[in-house]
C-alpha cells in the first residue's frame, strides 16, 4: 500500500473497514523490509485548527504515528508477523507480556488511524439515523451519551483512549489505557478520542476537559461511526 497513491476516499474506507483487513501494509515485494506504512491524513494538517493546530498534528501524526509504524516493522522484520495484518497482530499479542512491544505498538498504528477518521473538519452536531436510534436506546438520549463519553475522556487516568463500541448489539462508552483497544476484548470500535497527552498538550496544556469538549462538539464524525456501525 504505497502511500502516494493512497487517496482520501481509500483512507476513510479502510479506517471504517479496519475490523476487516485495513492496513495490510505494503506491496508483496516490499513486505520482507517494511510490511507496514504510514496512511496519509484525511485532510489537511492544518484542516483541524483552531482545534487542533497544525503543529501539534505535526508532531502528533508525523512524529508519534510514524514512530509506532517504525518500530513495528523493527519488531516484526523476518517473522511471521510481518504477513499479517494489524488485528492479528493486536489479537494475537494482546495477552502475551513477552509480546508488549509488538502488541503496543501495532494497537498504536491501529488506534492512531481510527483516531485521524473519527474527526473532520466542521464535525461535531449530533448523529442521525440508525446511529442516534442506537445511541437513544442505549443511553436514553444523545446528551446522555455525550456526557458519557467525555467522561471516560476526561477521567482516563494517565494516558490512553475513550471509546464509543457496540458490544453484543448495544451500544457503551468504554475507556482503555495506554495502547489497549477494544477488538482484544471482542468489542467493535465506531469511534475514539485519543487522550495521550500528546494529543493536546501543545493547544491546551493540562485542559484535556476543553479539548476533549472541543473535539466532540467541533470535530467528531459521526458519519465515521455510522459507517461503522452500518458494516455490522
């Protein structure tokens, strides 16, 4: 997969298809030496502002993003694991200590690219559809949900991820630290909010409450998590 001709159309399908077989890396003849790159952005790095400024999606995706893409093909040269994609991966590595290091930064790539398609530009409002039967269902109303779900951002303690995922047909907000991902836990992911600090800390310092809050009502693509949840 050759970032150069990986298009914003083929980026958001296999961000909201990443249950299936996203990122598979790249081409067959370039496995062997670096089976995993790094997607371009959805949009622009300055698309964001006056949210998220262009210069901490610099240093965000340009610097933390390919880090963890980095280090798992390091990790993963001349092993099986350099066929597979990154779910088997995470699967497969998610409750085995002596794999920490695959695993954390395979659900890294993994979470970071679930991350850049949970947002777009002049996002936020709130969901229709399915999606908001699905969420009134579940929490008893939209605001419900929203407050839920701003919490598990904001009360993640240290560094880590909120999350919205359907779980056996209903819908709930679950929050997991460090590099943890739902999929290991049989959970299907339809959106996140990344709450390292580094995702916020040049806008907003210690206000991850105002980022959070910001991301939600300004940014958040529900059309990511319809996708999502339309994909069963």
């Amino acid at each position: 997969m050759n970032p150069a001709t990986f298009s914003r159309r083929d980026f958001l399908a296999a961000a909201a298809a990443l249950a299936a077989a996203p990122l598979l890396g790249a081409s067959s003849s370039a496995r062997a030496a670096s089976p995993f790159v790094l997607p371009p952005l959805p949009y622009g790095e300055a698309a964001l502002e006056p949210v998220i400024s262009a210069r901490t999606i610099g240093f965000h995706y340009g610097k933390h993003h390919q880090g963890y893409v980095n280090n798992l093909n390091k990790l993963v040269a001349g092993s099986e694991m350099a066929d597979m994609s990154l779910e088997k991966i995470i699967l497969s590595t998610a409750n085995a200590p002596e794999k920490a290091g695959v695993f954390n930064n395979a659900a890294q790539v993994w979470n970071h690219t679930f991350y850049w398609a949970s947002m777009k530009p002049n996002g936020g409002g709130k969901p229709a559809g399915v999606l908001a039967e699905k969420i009134d269902a579940a929490f008893g109303s939209y605001d419900a949900m929203r407050r839920e779900l701003a919490a598990a951002a904001g009360g993640q303690f240290g560094s880590g991820w909120a999350w919205l995922v359907m779980e056996g047909g209903k819908l709930k907000v679950v929050k997991t630290g460090n590099a943890e991902n739902p999929l290991s836990k049989g959970m299907k992911p339809l959106l996140t909010i990344d709450v390292w600090e580094h995702a916020y800390y040049l806008d907003y310092q210690n206000r991850r409450a105002d980022y959070v809050n910001a991301v939600l009502d300004k940014l958040i693509n529900w059309d990511f998590a319809a996708e999502n949840l339309a994909r069963g």
